[in-house]
C-alpha cells in the first residue's frame, strides 16, 4: 500500500506536481528541491514500490504499480521522475492519458 505525501503549495498553487524517484533512492531525494516548487505547485511525493525501503507492494508488476500511483496522485497532475521514475512518468502517460497533465523524466 502506498503512503503518498502531500505538499500544498505555499503560495496559489498554478499546478499539481507528483514528483517519482529513481531505483535505489525514495521521496527523500526531492527535500532540496520543495522550497522552490512549493512556491506555485502542490506537490506528491511517491515512494515508488519495490524500491524505497518502506515502499512494500503485493504485486509489482509494471499495471499494478502503475495503478497504485494513479490511485494516489491528484487529477492532471504533471509527473516529473528521474531514472526509473521518469520511465513510470512516460509510462503512466501512455497507459492513461486522460488522467495525467503532462510527464517529464
């Protein structure tokens, strides 16, 4: 099960960001970065499945996961990742385009 962590922003939020780490890392990567994206974004922070040691999953499989990120992030969300985060960034976009804004990795 997921433990998403949700970050309003700290001024009017423009944007919903989720943010996806890469393998061998977790949501921790992204702290230097919040002050500057918290000033027009709510912001997601994810800890993938399988990789973050707290991140645990019954099935990790590429659709499940996928769906549990989908089933956690707000609507229209952009999604930015590194390493195996921007693939499940490029990934999540191709599986439900209607519900993702925009993915960058």
């Amino acid at each position: 099960m997921m433990n998403p962590e949700y970050l309003p922003a700290t001024q009017g939020a423009r944007q919903e960001l989720v943010l996806l780490h890469g393998w061998g890392s977790d949501r921790e990567v992204w702290r230097p970065l919040l002050a500057q994206v918290r000033n027009w974004a709510n912001v997601t922070l994810v800890d993938v499945p399988g990789c973050a040691p707290l991140a645990l999953a019954d099935d990790y499989a590429l659709p499940r996961v996928l769906e549990q990120i989908l089933a956690v992030a707000p609507a229209q969300a952009v999604y930015v990742g590194f390493s195996l985060g921007g693939k499940l960034a490029l990934a999540l976009a191709d599986a439900a385009p209607e519900q993702i804004g925009r993915a960058s990795c």
